[in-house]
C-alpha cells in the first residue's frame, strides 16, 4: 500500500479521474436492508433505516439529513464500528466484518494526542499498522506539504488554528492510502469562513488522491460543493429521501455556488429537507 513515490499514487488516480473513468465493477459500499436498532423492549431506539444503498468506486457522496436521523451511525456501520440489527453491509464486494485498515475516517473533533508533533500524530497509523517506516515517513512529508503544514511539522497540536489541526487529523486519516475516507461532520467545529476554505481544498485533495468518500454533514452547501451525489436523510430512524447526482464540473471553487445549477440543487434539496416527513 505505501510501495512508490507518494505521487505516483496522485498521478495514476488522477489519469483515471481525468478519463472520466472513475468507475469499478464493484461498488465500494453496498448496503442491503440495513437497519439500527439501539436498546431492547419499550426503549428501543430505531436509529437506520431499512436501508438500501451502492456507492460507486472512487465517488465523493455526501449525506445531508437532520439532527439525530443516524448520520453518524451509518458511517459507524460502513466503518465497520457498529453492527447493523438486520442486513447485511459488503464492502469492496465482501461482507463487513469489522474495521479495516483500508478505511480513514476524520471526525468532527481532531483527536489528535497533544502531547505529539504534527508529525508524530500524522505517522501514528504507521505505528498502529506497522507500515514500512521510511515510506511513511515519506508519505507523511508529502501530505503536509500538500495541506500547506510543511512548517508546522514539529508543532504540538495546541500551537495550530481549528482548520490546520483538521488538516492534520486528515493527513492522519491518509497515510496508509485508504481506498475509503469516511467524514464525520469534519469540518462541523469551524468557523464560516475556515470551513469554506478547507471543504473546497479537500474537494481538490480528494481529485488528486482519487479515493472514495462519503461525507456526513448537516450543511447542504457543503454537500452539494464536494459530492459526486447527494443524499438527503429523513427524520429518524433514517432513511433516503432524495438521491441525486450532483452533475457540476470539477474542479470546484467559491464560483461553482454561483452556478445556477448548483443553485437549483440547493433549492430542491432544501424544499426537501424543510418539509420535514412524518415516519
Ligand atoms: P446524527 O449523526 O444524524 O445526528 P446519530 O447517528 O448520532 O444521528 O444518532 C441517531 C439516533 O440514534 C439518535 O436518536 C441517537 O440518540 C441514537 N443513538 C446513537 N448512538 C447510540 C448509542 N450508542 N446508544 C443509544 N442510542 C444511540
């Protein structure tokens, strides 16, 4: 997985993004009537579902739902972090059974060690998962530089802004190249403006690593800007309500919210998302 230059895995997956030929024959994530029941008897709570649901190989899908409709708790499903109550998951064509090395997943809070350097919470999956150290290394270097914290290397955590420790917790998720990148909600603790800025960076990140990503998130800007396809949640327990193909050309900058296109996408997933159903 670390064999190689770092680029020459950003310079094959991009001649695949640039054809335009991004697809596989086996999605990256199939869902089969998946649903979340968490506790027994009169407090059971149904959190997902039933739920059906492909990803295709090397696609961004965003999900959009409300508050507590079990965002979370489907991308814990797919991370292998939580078992479904009934259905089955396959990921990459074969039954989930449990977490892999082959998914990064980024949460809202950083959780970076504070008692660590950039570098060293960067390189903590080479230790987790015995890569071959210099590779890592490499790596590692190379993701810095690309998310602009080349000179932050050294730094502790507490020395950095909200955007550059997500940065950092990204670089983290990345190292051992996942084929999936799982994003809870990461950008959720930052302000406006930060968070404008690191989503349209992650959309170019994203291109050049050429990997698959669903992204939580409550922000249907946000979801709309970085997806291949939406997907809007009901109220819990969740389930699809809209699926749709977000067809804006890439890359995307601050201009691509101006598109009436995009403008249109915003609407009709908004109307959606306001006229709350009753389950
Ligand atoms: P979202 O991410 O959309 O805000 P979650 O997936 O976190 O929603 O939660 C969906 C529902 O499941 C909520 O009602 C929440 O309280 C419940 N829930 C989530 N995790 C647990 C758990 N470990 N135990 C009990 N209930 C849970």
């Amino acid at each position: 997985m670390m064999g190689g230059h770092p680029a020459a895995i950003v310079s094959s997956a991009a001649r695949t993004n640039a054809g335009g030929t991004r697809s596989s024959e086996t999605a990256a994530i199939e869902l089969f009537g998946v649903t979340k029941v968490f506790g027994e008897g009169p407090s059971a709570t149904p959190a997902l579902g039933p739920l059906d649901l492909a990803i295709e190989t090397g696609s961004f899908v965003s999900v959009v739902g409300p508050s507590g409709c079990g965002k979370s708790t489907l991308l814990r499903l797919i991370a292998g972090l939580e078992k479904p109550t009934s259905g089955r998951l396959r990921r990459y064509g074969d039954d989930l059974d449990g977490p892999s090395r082959k998914v990064g997943i980024v949460f809202q809070d950083h959780v970076l060690f504070p008692w660590a350097s950039v570098l060293e919470n960067v390189m903590l999956p080479a230790e987790v998962l015995s890569l071959p150290k210099a590779a890592a290394l490499e790596r590692a270097h190379w993701l810095l530089e690309l998310t602009g914290l080349k000179d932050f290397a050294s730094h502790k955590p507490h020395m950095l802004s909200g955007g550059m420790k997500q940065r950092a917790a990204f670089c983290r998720a990345v190292l051992a190249d996942p084929q999936l990148l799982l994003l809870d909600e990461p950008f959720g603790a930052l302000d406006a403006l930060t968070r404008e800025e690191l989503s349209l960076e992650l959309s170019r990140l994203w291109q050049d690593l050429g990997r698959t990503a669903l992204l939580i998130t409550h922000d249907l800007g946000e979801a709309i800007l970085l997806g291949d396809r939406i997907i809007i949640m009901s109220d819990r327990p969740g389930r699809i309500r809209l699926d749709m193909r977000v067809d804006l050309p890439r890359p995307r900058d601050v201009n691509t919210m101006k598109d009436p296109r995009f403008i249109e996408i915003h609407q009709i997933a908004r109307d959606l998302l306001f006229t709350r159903q009753r389950n």
